[in-house]
C-alpha cells in the first residue's frame, strides 16, 4: 500500500511546476487525474523528443497520471470537469492568471461548494500586485528575482542549468498540499493554496538578498567558488582535471594546510586562520592550493584529501554523472516503451513508495474517465 492511495487529484496542468507537485502526489499513491487541451495536450510534451521519441520533462514529471481531453471552453466538457473536481480531494491549475477563474474553476468558489477540498493555484507573480499579468517562465524568473545578477564567474553571468524556478514552485506546491491534507484530518477543512514562482524563487534568493539589506551589497559572482566560504570550490590537477573541496571550519583548515598542503608551521598561516581572512585574501589563499594540486595527479589529490577526512567531489559531466556508482535509476513505462529515471530521493522502507507509475499518452485515458464519472 502507498501513503496517499485512495486519494483523487484533479490538476489541470502544463509546463513544469505543477505537473512536478501532481507527479509527486501520484508517486505516494494518489489517483492524478491530467486535464490536457484536446488534440495538442500539454505543450511539455513537446520541449523535446530525446526519450524514445518523448520529452525529457514530459517523461519525468508525468509518470503515474491518467490522462484525459477536457477543452473548458466547451460546456460538455466544462460541466463534467466541474463533475470530476467535486470527487476529487485536491485540485491543482497553473493555467494563465485569471483563466481558470474565468472558465468557471475559481478556487474560493469551488471550496464553498465542496469545503473539504484542497485547491492549488501556481502563477508566476500571484494573483494581486503590479505584475501579477507578467508572463512568468523560468528564465525570465531567474532574471526578475536577481538570480542571474549572482550566477556566474567574474563579469560574466549565468543562468541556473536547470528549471530552479519551476522546480521550486512545484515542490513548495507538493509540501504545501501535504500540509493541508494534515489539516484537513484534523479538522475537516480543505485549504486554499496559492504558489507563485516569483515568491518561491524569492525564498530561495534569501541569503544574497539578506546580505544586499543588510551589507548594502550582495555577493560577489564567483563561479564554482562558494562567495562567503573559503577553500570552497574548484581546484586543477597536474593534467587540468578538476576536482571541488570544501572547508567548514578553522579545525578542518588547519587539518588541510598541515597535511594536505604539508605546510604545518608556515607563518602564511596566520593570514588564512579564520573564514573572513581566507575569503577576503581568497586569490593567495587558491594560488598557494594550485601550487601544490597542480603538481600532483587526481589519485594523489584524492588520496590527501581522503586521508585527512576532507571533504571533496569530482567535477563530474553529465556523461560521468549517468554512470556514477551511487546513482539509483529505476525505469518507467512510457507509449513508446521502457524508460529511465532517477528514483525517489526519499526512500521509505518497507512500503511500495519507490515504484513509478506509467506516463500517459495524450487523452489516454479520456473514454474510461468519461465513463466513470458520467
């Protein structure tokens, strides 16, 4: 048995953020009914065919869900997605700010007709405030909330490698949903759950923001070197490889100088005895480093590092990466056959947690749901 079977999901869903929170509930168990616009379906499914002939994100965030056709434009359909919400013990929508409110799916109006339900609106910006009509995608996010301004090296910026945004507001939706099924077993109220990616990408930008406030200046870009820690980021081996080291505290610094650097009793010292002296002399502090890892392979480096209870990663590719020892891939059916992806991260013992339903092809599921819920 799953955590959340016998639960219903409705969610009227495209792109990212909330079919991850949908794919997550369907993970532990519950029923994810994907209302997709007939004929095209979610444009997700489009970003890409590098899965046997399906999307990446398609695939990875859809697992586990029925699909089915519903245009709410039409009353038919519009009526009996009306239906199939008052079964459902939650209901998701990232649709346009304001459109599924206008097609008669408004979130406050729904609960007063059913007050155990959970609803979940994700939007870009919200639903009040002076961009509440912006467009919201996630690079675009990552520029507004000032991601992009820390992100990279030097004078150069970066965008986050992955959809950051998006992620984030789909697992603040999941945890959020987890918390109102809680409340509602205590009292029987279903909640009302507003998401929006700005709020969440905000969170995230706490720290530089915090610094930005309080310091008058956030910090600095500074590639795969953390910007307040130090030695904290990508060293060069004797053959260019390149491998990542991170100390915590003053204990583990002088661990690494005397033994890893085989520096004890050098009078440098004292300019790198705390964090602050080290990320404020941060270029002599890495010349000293790359002095001594350029003249040595990988093994020897790792072999130190290991030795003194370092902490270190490699600067894996993704190639690397698909092969790595400690990855756990698990596969899942798709229309076009078996496909892989990385399991559950959170693994409960004992329970059938860890096992991925199918990915639905488009309105797969549509003729059966019709039928039940007719």
């Amino acid at each position: 048995m799953k955590i959340l079977e016998g639960l219903l999901v409705v969610s009227l869903e495209q792109a990212v953020a909330a079919p991850f929170a949908s794919s997550r509930l369907a993970d532990s168990g519950a029923r994810v009914i994907k209302v997709e616009r007939p004929s095209e379906g979610d444009f997700a499914r489009y970003y890409d065919h590098v899965v046997n002939g399906e999307s990446a994100y398609f695939v990875w965030i859809n697992r586990g869900k029925e699909s089915v056709f519903l245009d709410i434009k039409n009353s038919e359909d519009n009526s009996f997605l009306k239906k199939l919400i008052s079964h459902a013990d939650v209901f998701i929508q990232n649709l346009a700010p304001g459109a599924a409110a206008r097609s008669g799916f408004d979130s406050l109006k729904l609960r007063e007709e059913k007050p155990s339900l959970i609803t979940c609106d994700i939007t870009g910006y919200g639903e009040t405030g002076p961009c509440k009509d912006m467009k919201a995608y996630d690079n675009l996010l990552q520029g507004e909330t000032g991601l992009l301004s820390i992100t990279g090296d030097g004078e150069v910026k970066a965008k986050a490698g992955i959809s950051v945004c998006d992620i984030s507001a789909g697992m603040y939706a999941y945890t959020s949903i987890l918390e109102a099924l809680i409340f509602r077993q205590k009292t029987g109220q279903g909640s009302s759950i507003k998401i929006s990616l700005f709020d969440c990408m905000a969170d995230w930008m706490s720290v530089p923001l915090l610094h930005q406030i309080y310091a008058g200046k956030p910090p600095s870009r500074t590639g795969m070197h953390h910007a307040s820690i130090a030695p904290y980021g990508p060293y060069k081996d004797r053959n260019g490889k390149e491998v990542l080291i991170s100390i915590q505290n003053e204990r583990e610094f002088k661990k690494f100088w005397d033994e890893v650097l085989e520096k004890k009793d050098s009078p440098e010292y004292k300019q790198f005895e705390n964090n602050s002296l080290r990320v404020a002399s941060r270029d002599a502090l890495n010349r000293i480093i790359d002095g001594v890892f350029g003249n040595l392979p990988m093994e020897s480096i790792i072999e130190k590092l290991e030795n003194s209870s370092i902490a270190y990663g490699r600067v894996n590719s993704v190639e690397e990466f698909s092969k790595h020892p400690h990855l756990r891939m698990t596969e899942v059916e798709t229309s076009s056959g078996m496909a892989k992806l990385v399991e559950r991260p959170a693994l409960f013992v004992g329970l059938e947690q860890n096992k991925f339903g199918k990915v639905p092809s488009p309105g797969e599921n549509t003729e059966a749901i019709k039928k039940e819920f007719l």
